[in-house]
C-alpha cells in the first residue's frame, strides 16, 4: 500500500504543483476552519483506506461508501457555513441530513458512471442488488443481458430517490444567496441526471450526461426553494412516466414518486434568501481540494490493489 501511494505521487506531480499554494491559504484561514477542514479530510482518508480492501457488499456498505466519498465532504463544508455565520448553527450541527444529501449525489454518480467505473477496474454497485439480477456485476455490460441490467439500475435510481426529502429540507434552512447556489446547483444536476439514465440501456454502452444547455439552465433557475422544487418535480414526472410496465421495481417507483410529488406541494412556500459573503468560499474550496486529493490517492492505491489480487 506504501509502495502505491508512493507511484501514485511519482506519477501525479502535476496536481500537486499547486500545493506550496493550497498550504499557504489554509495557514492563512482562521483556526475554526483550519479545524473542519484538516477534520473532515482525516476522516474521508480513513474512510477510504477502508475500501481499499472492503467491498461494496450491502446497501449498508454503499451508504457506507457514500458518506466516506461526499457525505463527510458536505459535512465539512455546512460545518464552515456555520463557522463562518453565514448560516444557522443547525446547518453544521445536523450532519444527518448534510451525509444524506452526499449519499444522493454519490449514489447518482455510482449508478451513471457504471460503465466507466468497469473499464477502469472499479466496482461500487452493491452485491446485495446486483446478484439477483446476474452473476457478476461486469455481465450488465453484454447486449444480452440489457434489460436486467436496466432494471437493476432502475431500482438503485429509486434508493437515490429517496434521499430528496433531505435535499430539500437542507436547502429550506439556507439564508445566504451564495451557499444556496452552491448547494442546491449539484441536487438538481443529480436529478437530471437520475431522470436521464432511469430505463437507459446506454448508461452500459457508454457515458450519459445532461445537455450543456440544459446545465446551463439549471444553474441559471436553481436560485430558490420554489425553482428547486419545481425543478425536482419535473424530473421526477419525466422518471414517472418513463417507468415500463414489466419492471420488477415498477410499483414501488410509482408510490415512492407520488409520495415525493404530494411532498413537493405540500411544502410550495418560497423561502427568502439574502445576504452574500466569499468568506466559506476559500474554505470550501479548499476542502474541496484537499478531499479530491485524499479521493484521487485512495482510488488510486484501490485500482492497483484490486489488480495485484487479479494478478
């Protein structure tokens, strides 16, 4: 393992030009943030040291995996929301809800990046799903096995689902402008994304990605509780009417989305945001950098793990 962090270094040197300057700026930050920020990096290399080894057995494993990945990220960054006042100290405190909505945006990841994780030597589907449906997770990418592979997808996309309720009720207690944006941006990027893989056959045959256009737009319009609900709305419909009547999971999507839409109306107020500051900025995109580091090493050192047992 020593060995592999040290090649992974060798052969990275170029991403860590930067480093003498990515030093300086964290030295520069407050104590406060310099804490989340060295705590919430420490934890994600943990993390993924862990699965270094582990599979991704359960779905328990996968929630796992998930919170190691983006939970602790989205922790970290809502914990400096708070430092910084921009936001409520409830928004770092309650880390429940801030790992939820890492797990819907890793997960939506997982489920698009299939095909890219296999070529690479990578697999974060869990056995507990993808065992009924075929012997090895590798099979979903051969012609004939299309439609099992559809359907299993289809009934991971409908775990990510779920993790919405805490999306939104994380963006309701956003005050500031900028942290919202920030926030709610990538939520409604992973349910375009869900929408557009949900019954996709090409997620196994190569790489499915929203339209620059439609990114744009939702960068554009995801700037209040009322546009992100309405946003989740809309591709929640698109997913709803998408569902084939042969998919084993295909009730359990329908009741999982009805309840998700009375949900969205049920809570249409528009919540007012105000107020804009750079201050959670530098620390968040530190985090940021400092996680990928950890994320990319780890990676890494699995890939050459998981290849030395092949071999």
């Amino acid at each position: 393992m020593g060995l592999g962090m040290a090649e992974f270094l060798e052969k990275r040197v170029d991403s860590l030009q930067d480093w003498n300057k990515i030093s300086l700026e964290f030295r520069n930050l407050a104590k406060v943030y310099q804490d989340v920020i060295a705590d919430t990096c420490h934890k994600m290399g943990l993390g993924m040291a862990e699965f270094l080894e582990k599979r991704v057995n359960s779905l328990q494993d996968w929630n796992k995996y998930c919170q190691y990945a983006i939970g602790l990220f989205v922790i970290g960054y809502s914990r400096l929301f708070s430092a910084s006042k921009l936001e409520d100290p409830i928004v770092g405190q309650d880390t429940e809800l801030a790992n939820s909505i890492g797990f819907f945006l890793e997960k939506t990841n997982i489920i698009r990046d299939y095909l890219e994780d296999q070529l690479e030597g990578r697999e974060f589907w869990p056995t507990e799903v993808w065992s009924r449906y075929v012997k090895k997770v590798s099979d979903f990418a051969k012609p004939e096995n299309a439609d099992l592979a559809v359907q299993c997808m289809n009934e991971l996309i409908i775990n990510a689902l779920q993790h919405i309720p805490d999306a939104l009720k994380y963006l309701s207690r956003l005050k500031s402008q900028s942290v919202f944006n920030y926030c709610a941006i990538p939520q409604v990027m992973a349910i375009a994304t869900l929408a557009a893989c949900y019954n996709n056959k090409e997620v196994f045959r190569g790489i499915v990605k929203i339209r620059k256009e439609q990114a744009v737009t939702l960068m554009r319009d995801a700037t209040n509780m009322q546009a992100v609900r309405a946003i989740m709305s809309q591709y929640l419909e698109e997913i709803y009417q998408k569902i084939p009547s042969m998919d084993p999971s295909s009730n359990k999507t329908k009741e999982i989305i009805t309840s998700l839409q009375k949900m969205i109306l049920r809570h249409g107020t528009m919540v007012s945001h105000n107020g804009y500051s750079s201050i959670f900025l530098k620390g968040a995109v530190l985090l940021a950098v400092l996680g990928w580091q950890y994320l990319s090493a780890m990676s890494k050192v699995s890939k050459e793990c998981t290849q030395a047992r092949e071999n």
